[in-house]
C-alpha cells in the first residue's frame, strides 16, 4: 500500500473506529471534498466508493471536477473491478453501477460505457438480485441495454422476473429486451417461461407473482406504443401464457385487490396491443388473457372497479365487428367476446344490435346475425315465372320510380303558371290543363302503388350531399373523400321496419 492509500485508509479508520461506532449514513456524509476524491481513487472496497461517488454529487463536485486524476484514476479502478471474475458478483454489479452512476451525471462519458464495460458482460454475469438496492440495479440495467450476446435475451426475461419493486429499473429491462426479441409475442413468451421457474418464499406466493406480473405488464403497456417491434404469431396465446403459467406453478391470488390489479392490467395491455397492432385486432384469441382473468375472479359478473377498462376493449372488439362486416365477414368467435366483456348477455346484444341499426351499408345477412347473434335462415322467394319475371322487372320500377319523382318536381315548378296564363289567354283550355295535371298525378300515385307493393324505394335525392356507402351507390370517376353527392338515388327493398335493405340498383354519386 502506498502512502496515499495509507492516509486515506487512515482517515477512514478514524470514522469508523476510536469508539465513534458511525453507521455507514453517518460515515457517507463524513466523507466530503478532498476526502471524497481520495476514497473514489483509492483501492478501498467498492461500497466506499459508492459512498464517494455520492458524496462528490452531493456537494457538486462532480462533474464540475471531472478531469480530477482521482476521479478518473477511481473509474479506471471501478471498471477493473467489474472484469475481473475474482471479485465478488455483488461487488462487480456495484462497481458497474458506479460507472454507470457516473456517466449519468458527467454526459461526456456515456460514449465511452460499452467500451468500458464490455469485458464484464458475458454469460456469467451475476444475478442483479445481488443488489438489495433499486437504484443500483436500474444503473446496471442500464449497463445491459448496452450489451450484446445470444445469453442476453434468457437473463433479461429473468431478472425481469425477479424484480420485486424497482419500477424504473424494471421497466429499462423491459426496454433492453424489446430492442432484442424478434416479435412482441416471442417477448411475451420468454418472460412467461421466466417468471413460470419463479417461487416467492412468502406466505402467499400466487399473491407475489401476480403482483410482479400486474407491474411488468403495466410497464410494457407504457413502453409498447413507441416500439415497432411487431405482433408476431398468436401473440395472444403468448400473453394468456405470461399470466396463467406463473400462476398454475404456485397457485392464484388470494386477495381481491390483487386480483383486480391483475385483471386491470392485463386488460388495458390487451387493449394496448389491438390499438397498435390492428392486425391483431379481429382475432379473438387475443382476448384470450382477458377471459382467464374473468374466471380467476371467480364471479359471474366483472367487478365496477374493472368497468373503465373493460370499456375500451368492448369498444375494439365494436370495431372490429363493423371492419369485418364491411367484408361481409361474420366471425362468430368474435361477437362471443362481447359476451364475455358485457356482465350481461342483454347488454352484448344491445351493443350488436346498434351496430346493425347505425351501419346500413352493411350486407343483410350480416345485419340479422349482429341482431340474432345468429346467421338468420332465409327462404326463398316462390321459383314461379311470375316471381322472377317480377323480380327482374324491380330494377325498371325502380327507375319508373325515379322517373316519375323527376317528374313530379318538374311539373310541379310549372303548373300554376301554365293555369294562369291559361285562364287570362285561353279560358277555354283551363279544364282540359287541369285535367291532364290530374291525370298525370294519377298515373304517378299508381306507379308509387307499384313500387310499395313490390317493397322498393328510392334512397337518397339528387343533389344530396352524403357519406358514400358502398352498398347503395356507384362513384362516377375516382372518389378521393368520405363526403358525395348523389346523382341518382339507388333502389333499394324497404324492409318491415321501414329502414332500407337489400340494394336492387345502385345510385350514382360523384
């Protein structure tokens, strides 16, 4: 020991011995100003320097005195302690967390850390649970996202596992290993496996796990919107395997409040993943989870404290029902997760029901199975030649139709006019004009006869501005915007509660 190191190991032995029994609080605000720099460069153990370290922040010193030989002669010490396999694990986490701690404060540093710290990441590196405190097991998870290795990924999913109550350093973790996985899904899975190996020596281990597993969700939740890592295969298989493996290995939560907590975030996870990766958003297994966490609860009914979450999942799953049934598709898997997201199966059915009644332009079929929760059996029409020569005749009724409205609207614009003049010019040719008006309102009440015994109607007036539905009208040329006008009103077959149905003849719309 030079005698630097036994002046410095001398002025330590000052505090902590001569009968003044300091604890190491008392101990870390001893050391201060020279003092301070000399235990950060000394070879005294790496829990001194910690304590150094932080008393050159307290008071400013660094990173005012970054360029000190000291400080710099106490990193150089520190990165050496953190390779060095003959030093125990718990010290080198300590002393990675110190170089870390470091560049934090002194930015300029940052660059060098992977260099630095390379040698001491490898496969053996020491479990952070080493560490009793969070901040320093946040600065070594800060030390991995700079790391590389195929061991990587493995050690990650388990420190996140082990985690207890470091939030922050959890969810660095969390962010090392988004940047690593190949899918979201393959995340899901290696933090299930890990988290399925854990066993809590508590009185109520399922209780333990669920909570880990209530914060690691909520901490991926945050981090998922600004990755674009992507779904990935059965990514809600995967996330049912995060919650229910860990639980089948050591038993349920005992306490509602965890329970719900559990429940909550898995929900709003849920949510996070279909809201940002729509792919996913019409597969029904991804609401898989949600449904475990239903029968968990061991309730018929979902608990008032879940109901603000369970609302924006009921209203991705409304949305997915109106994309797929604008293609015609009716999957019958997803409408049964209304069913499970509702605590009444009225309510599921209400909430199909005002999809079919507020989405005209979907296709019939689909109408009646959001409304019957089933696809409706039709009979068909009479095969007579009297039937199908009537229903090929609908399309020239229907324009009959609109011809006759046309017509309408054009005499009424002339009508009184033609009276008038008529009766001041020509008296004796008022009857017979009022006569064919007569007439000719006649025959247009009989073709309106027509059409309402054949159940057509004209949908939509020439002129109108409207939403452009696929289903009732045709676009002349490219239609760029969601708002139109009408240039013919489609045909359509008015059904008994008086709404439009099936389209006989498109409208034109431009």
């Amino acid at each position: 020991m030079n005698s630097a190191a036994r002046g410095v190991s001398g002025r330590l032995q000052l505090l902590t011995g001569g009968g003044l029994a300091m604890t190491h609080a008392e101990m870390s605000d001893a050391i201060s100003g020279d003092l301070a720099f000399d235990v950060f460069a000394s070879d005294s153990p790496v829990a001194q320097k910690q304590k150094a370290l932080k008393a050159l922040m307290r008071e400013k010193l660094i990173p005012k005195q970054a360029d000190d030989a000291r400080f710099q002669a106490g990193l150089a010490s520190l990165t050496r302690v953190a390779a060095d396999r003959s030093e125990e694990p718990e010290s080198r986490l300590l002393a990675i967390a110190c170089v870390v701690h470091s560049a934090q404060v002194v930015k300029r540093l940052q660059p060098s850390l992977q260099q630095w710290l390379a040698p001491a990441m490898d496969e053996d590196f020491p479990a952070l649970q080493l560490l009793k405190e969070a901040d320093d097991r946040l600065n070594v998870a800060r030390a991995l996202s700079l790391a590389d290795g195929a061991w990587l990924n493995a050690f990650l999913a388990d420190a996140i596992a082990c985690e207890e109550t470091g939030e922050k350093a959890r969810e660095e973790m969390i962010s090392a290993l988004l940047a690593r996985s190949p899918t979201l899904a393959e995340l899901l899975r290696s933090v299930a496996r890990a988290m399925a190996s854990v066993r809590p020596e508590t009185e109520k281990p399922g209780d333990s796990v669920a909570r880990r597993q209530a914060r690691t969700l909520s901490a991926l939740r945050g981090l998922i919107p600004t990755s674009e890592l992507e779904a990935g295969d059965e990514i809600g298989k995967a996330l049912h395997e995060l919650v229910n493996l860990p639980l089948r290995a050591v038993g349920r939560p005992k306490e509602e409040k965890v329970q719900n907590e559990l429940a909550e975030e898995v929900i709003l996870l849920t949510h996070e993943i279909v809201r940002t990766r729509f792919s996913v958003a019409t597969d029904p297994v991804v609401f898989r989870a949600v449904a475990y966490c239903r029968h968990m609860l061991g309730s018929s009914s979902w608990p008032d404290a879940l109901q603000g979450a369970l609302s924006l999942l009921i209203k991705d799953v409304r949305e997915a029902l109106i994309l797929l049934g604008r293609q015609g598709v009716r999957d019958q898997g997803l409408l049964d997760q209304l069913d499970m997201l509702c605590n009444y199966p009225l309510r599921a059915r209400a909430i199909a029901k005002e999809i079919a009644e507020r989405h005209p332009e979907l296709d019939e079929d689909t109408r009646q199975w959001l409304i019957h929760g089933r696809v409706v059996a039709r009979r068909e029409a009479s095969s007579t030649a009297l039937e199908v020569g009537a229903r090929e005749a609908d399309v020239a009724i229907g324009l009959a139709l609109n011809a006759a409205r046309e017509a309408r609207q054009a005499v009424a614009g002339v009508k009184e006019p033609v009276i008038s003049v008529l009766d001041i010019y020509e008296q004796s040719l008022v009857s017979v004009t009022q006569d064919c008006f007569q007439r000719f309102e006649g025959l247009l009440l009989q073709m309106d006869q027509v059409a309402q015994q054949r159940g057509l109607a004209l949908y939509g007036e020439v002129g109108q501005e409207t939403d452009f539905a696929p289903k009732y009208f045709q676009a002349v040329g490219d239609v760029a915007r969601q708002k139109v006008i009408v240039r013919q009103p489609a045909v359509v077959r008015i059904r008994k509660d008086g709404t439009a149905g099936d389209v006989v003849l498109k409208g034109l719309v431009e």
